[in-house]
C-alpha cells in the first residue's frame, strides 16, 4: 500500500455524517427490497402447496357425501353405474378395472421400448444422434391428447379391429397403445438422465474386468440406475392413469366390466368427462364423479409420490461419490 | 469525497461505498422509472377500458349484446346455422353455441348461467323442480322437429326393423345380426353418453318402449354398448364398420350410413325418415328440438328466438336436413 505520497483530504464532519446516513438508508433500501423480493417468491411457493391442499379439500368436500348415499364397499366394488335412472345406482368396478387394464397395456408397450430407448441414448448414442433424437422425443410429448385420439380413432382403431378380428377396434389395446406413445417421452426423459448420472468409474471398472458394451449396460448400468428407471416407469404410469381426452375417443366407452383389453371399456377419466356435463351441481352424480376424481386424485398423488422419493434416493446415491 | 483521495481499490470498503455512492442517483432514477411505466400501464389499460365500455353503451338503435348456447349435440349444426345468419344481420351481437349435449345444457340452464338451452329432450319434472328452486323458470320453445334416424353399414342388407327389435338390441337380448336379419355377424351397438338428450329419448322411446303395450319401465341400456362422446365420432364408426348401428339425428346422417325404416309394431309399415314423413306424423321415432331459456325471452334473446321461428329461419332447417315447424 502506497502511504505518505498522497494527500489526504481531511473530511469534514458534516459531509461523514451526511455519507453515514446515506449509506445506512441506501443499505436499508437494498435490504428492504431484497426482504420484499424474498416474500414475494416464498409466497409463490406456498401457492403451490395451498392450490394443491385446495384441490384435495374441493374434491373432499363434493365427493364425500356420496358415500351417504352408497356406501364405500358397494361404489367401489359394485359394477351398476345408473346414475340418470330412479333410483340411481353408483358403483364404479367397471371404471378401476378399465383403468387398470389400459395402464397396464401402456406400461407394457411403453417401459421396454422406452427404457432400451434411453440406453441407447445414454450408451451407444454418438452426441451428434443423442442431440437430434431426444428433442425429436419430447416432441412426442407436446402432441395434443385429442389429436392422439382422432390418430388412434381414424388410423389405428380399424388396424386394431381387422389385426384381432374384433367387431370394434374401439377397444382397450388402441387406448394403451395410444397411451404408451405419450408417457414414452417421460420414461425416456427420466431413465436417459438417471442412466447419465451413473459415475463412468463403474462403466470403466466392467470395462477393465473384460465386460463387453452390452454386458455392462445390461449388468452394470440398468441395475445401478435402477431406482431412476423405476419413477421413470411410475411417472409414465401417472401420466397413462391421468389422460383423459384419448380414452374418451377411442376406448369404446361400454359400461360392462372388462375381462380382456380386447373389449370396450370405460376407464375413470372418461366416465368423469362424458358424465359430468350432465350433473347437475350438488345432485348425487355430480357427488359421484367427484368422488371417482377424488380417488383417480389420490391415485396419481401417491404414484407420483413415490417416484419423486425413488428419485431422491438415486441422487443422493451418487450425489456422494468421491472425484465428482 | 469523504474517502480520501487514496488509490482506488486499496480500501475495498471505501471503494465499495464510493461506488454505491454514485450509483444512488441512478439508482433513484431506475426506480422511479419503474413506477412511472407501472403508472403508466395501470392508466393505459383503465382508459382502454373505459373506452371499451363507452363504446359498447353507446351503440345507438342497434342491435347487441352476448348470447350462450349450450346444450344439445343434435341441435348444434342448426343452432350455429342460425347463429351466423343473425350476427351478419346484426353484427353488434355476439353468440356463443357449444353442444355436449342435452343434459348438460338443462344442468347449466338450472345452474343460471346460460341464456338459452338447446335440448333434443323434454326437460324432466324433477329438473323443472331443481330448477325453481335455484330461481330458474324453464321457458319451452319448440323449434323445429328430429326424425331420429338409424343407421347401420351401406353393407348390412337389413332394411328395416322393429321398436322392440331396436330395444332387444340395445339392451343386448340380442346380439347377432342373424336374429334380426340374414348376415350371420355380432352386433356392435353404438350409442351416445348420459350428456346426450338423444340418449335419454332413445332410452324412454326405444329401449323403453314407451307408448306401446309393450312398455318397461325398468329396461336400461345393456352393458355391451359402447357409449361415445359425439355424434359424428357414431357415424364415422358406423361408416367403417359392418356390424356397427347407430342412432343419428336425420342432420348427421350422410351417404356413408344406411338408413332403416322402421316399424312401430310388426304390423304396422315401415317408414323411412325423412322431412315428409316426421310432419306427416308416420315415422314412429320423430322428437321435437327445443330451445328452453329463464322465463319468456326477452331483447336480443327474443329477436334471435324470433329469426329462429322465421320462415327464413326455418328453411335453413331443412338445409341441414332436419324437419321444419311447418
């Protein structure tokens, strides 16, 4: 430091407790903004959480009642679903097991397509391919659920029915094929990046142990990245469980309870869609497609739950790993 | 400068507040410039309102004001006819027509949110009842009349059927088009969801019965049939499939579909739908299509109402293939 060579200017004291002042209200300006902006974000987030909270409590409120009416056992087992006739029945079996089998038919088609898909992406895949096929593939996510209805009703349903011999192709397996073409970008997505944060120590130690490419994906790195496949694959369930539009067009919409995904089936969302124009607000089918909404509701809250702990788990197994 | 003419940056937190110290003008300025443009947003958007609202006062002797429609799938096709023929008469209106069906235009009208209903069934006693009790008086118009037609693939070679045919049929007693016919193939019955006002009126008409001493009360629609959203998704469906059979409204049909006559009883004649035979009063399964709005209409709702029952207005109905008044 260079000391003696310049003049100090003495400060007065009128002009040091003038710049005292100013400093202190400009650092309580800045502090005053900052605690403002700091309000303002955290209320954005408990936004979320109140809507949620919200949106739980609406559907408790106008779907609860209905089991006054029915009780739980005969509207979740029974297999009547009447609600314009005198007396109107409730039971929704036709609906659960609907939604079952088309999820389980989209999951099937979607999760080894969608996982070799991401292997191939995070493995074999050159940067150059990587970078061009995986927007390609969130694309496929951004296409509307009613234009996949109009595709799987004009195009895909008569394929169905003249492959199978049905007398409908209005069936289940066009809406799980339907549905599996939309949750694959996310089991692709998830399972692509938690195949990419396996450490390349464990590719490298297969590698120096004689494994060949496919001998270490297939052992080594599918298994460590095991528990991000898994929320991939619940994640895409969620979505498959939640869709609605494309059901409504192509499932069929019959009201028997399905024995083979070869049938017309009804599943919960589109029961809820073509019922709930017709109910009248508080009448006892409005109460009764609330609380089918309420346990579609509670379905994907808890899928998607249980993926976002999976998903914690795969990170902070190898958030931790030395050299990273 | 209070911090001494030192060499800049030897005492980082001198130079820091000097540094603050000269931003403090611009920093004032910044934020007034923010809360002018903020003002000046806020005075943009009330004299654009304002002025939208003047505007819209002032219109002098002409027509306006906002209609909603919402009802009947059946009816759309017609009640959108309408609707664009009146707003290039009278711009100054504007119409809202959605049609998901029937039942959800009745529950909207009770709900009071809507100003007129467009409904291919009579509106029920129990909902006349929700509706004054939510202050709703249901005001009926007939508008016009449906044969409801039913068709099948141009490749079936059934020609006709019966009501209690249709009703075995839609009821699933009867599942192969042998019973009814000659082809040896399964029947796929297609009809449209609870939503549908020609649901519930095929329901108490055909599959019911009612009017004939054959009556039931307590038949419902069987559990093989497929219920879909939208008329035209029912057609389609039929146009492509041979075992399909459906019940359109005569608007919907085309010259992919094959229209079946049909007998009241075994002994009476068959009839094919048509213009003719619904105000002839011969075709078995022909429906009245009503407006119902909140009490009697009145202003905009009443001259387009009035359009609707014009012999102008009534033309357009045998354009899109329904039936006339008269």
């Amino acid at each position: 430091m260079v000391k003696g060579t310049v003049a100090m200017v003495k400060p007065t004291v009128s002009t040091a407790a003038a710049e005292a002042s100013l400093e202190k209200s400009l650092r309580r300006r800045w502090r005053l903004g900052e605690k403002s902006i700091e309000g303002w974000i955290m209320l954005n987030g408990l936004l979320a959480i109140v809507v949620l909270v919200g949106v739980l409590v609406l559907l408790m409120r106008e779907g609860l009642p209905i089991f006054l009416y029915t009780p739980p056992w005969k509207f979740l087992f029974g297999t009547d679903w009447y609600p314009v006739s005198e007396p109107p029945t409730f039971g929704i079996m036709p609906f659960f097991v609907s939604t079952l089998m088309v999820t389980v038919v989209a999951t099937a088609i979607a999760v080894p397509i969608g996982i070799g898909c991401a292997a191939y992406l995070a493995e074999v895949a050159t940067p150059r391919v990587r970078e061009t096929v995986k927007p390609i593939i969130e694309l496929l996510a951004g296409i509307p659920s009613v234009v996949m209805g109009f595709i799987g009703l004009m195009l895909l349903s008569p394929l169905v029915q003249s492959l199978f011999h049905l007398n409908t192709g209005l069936c289940g397996l066009t809406a799980g094929i339907m549905l599996s073409l939309m949750s694959l970008p996310i089991i692709v997505s998830v399972s692509e990046d938690a195949l990419r944060s396996v450490p390349n120590e464990f590719r490298e130690a297969a590698y120096a142990l004689g494994a060949s490419k496919w001998e270490t994906i297939r052992y080594v790195c599918i298994p460590a990245a095991l528990s991000g496949i898994s929320a991939a694959i619940m994640l895409g369930v969620g979505r498959a469980v939640g869709e609605t539009m494309t059901v409504l067009m192509v499932a069929g919409g019959a009201l028997a309870v399905p024995h083979t995904p070869v049938e017309p089936m009804m599943p919960m969302t589109a029961a809820i869609a073509s019922g709930i124009g017709n109910a009248v607000r508080g009448g006892l089918q409005y109460q009764a497609l609330f609380a089918i909404g309420l346990i579609l509701f509670i379905m994907t809250l808890a899928v998607n739950l249980v993926a976002d702990r999976v998903l914690e788990r795969q990170k902070r197994r190898f958030g931790g790993i030395a050299g990273k | 400068m209070g911090c001494g003419r030192l060499i800049p940056g030897s005492d980082p937190l001198c130079g820091q507040l000097l540094e603050v110290k000269q931003l403090a003008p611009k920093i004032k300025k910044m934020v007034k410039a923010w809360q002018f443009s903020l003002a000046l947003m806020l005075i943009i958007g009330l004299v654009t309102g304002l002025a939208g609202c003047a505007g819209n006062a002032g219109g002098g002797n002409e027509l306006s004001g906002s209609i909603k429609i919402i009802g009947s799938n059946t009816l759309t096709p017609l009640t959108t006819v309408w609707a664009e023929e009146f707003v290039k008469v009278h711009p100054r209106v504007r119409i809202a027509v959605t049609g998901p069906g029937s039942g959800a235009g009745i529950a909207a009208l009770i709900d009071g949110y809507i100003d007129i209903c467009q409904a291919s069934r009579k509106i029920k006693p129990k909902e006349i009842e929700q509706a004054k009790a939510n202050g709703v008086n249901p005001y009926e118009i007939q508008v016009a009349t449906d044969a409801l037609a039913v068709v099948v693939h141009p490749s079936n070679p059934l020609s006709e059927l019966t009501i209690a045919q249709l009703s075995a049929i839609y009821t699933n007693k009867i599942t192969n088009w042998k019973e009814v016919g000659d082809n040896d193939a399964p029947i796929v019955a297609l009809s449209r969801d609870t939503n549908s006002g020609t649901h519930v009126y095929f329901k108490e008409y055909v599959v019911q019965m009612q009017g004939l001493p054959t009556e039931n009360k307590s038949l419902e629609y069987g559990t093989q049939v497929l219920f879909l959203p939208s008329t035209e998704e029912g057609v389609s469906e039929t146009a492509k499939n041979p075992n399909a059979i459906f019940y359109p409204g005569l608007g919907y049909v085309t010259d992919q579909v094959k229209l079946l006559a049909i007998k009241r009883t075994a002994s009476d004649p068959a009839v094919l739908p048509s213009v003719e035979t619904a105000l002839a009063g011969t075709y078995p399964i022909a429906r009245p299509l009503l407006f119902y709005t909140n009490g009697e209409p009145t202003g905009v709702i009443k001259a387009f109402i009035d359009y609707c029952l014009s012999p102008e207005g009534q033309q357009k109905v045998i354009g899109i293939g329904y039936v006339p008044l008269k």
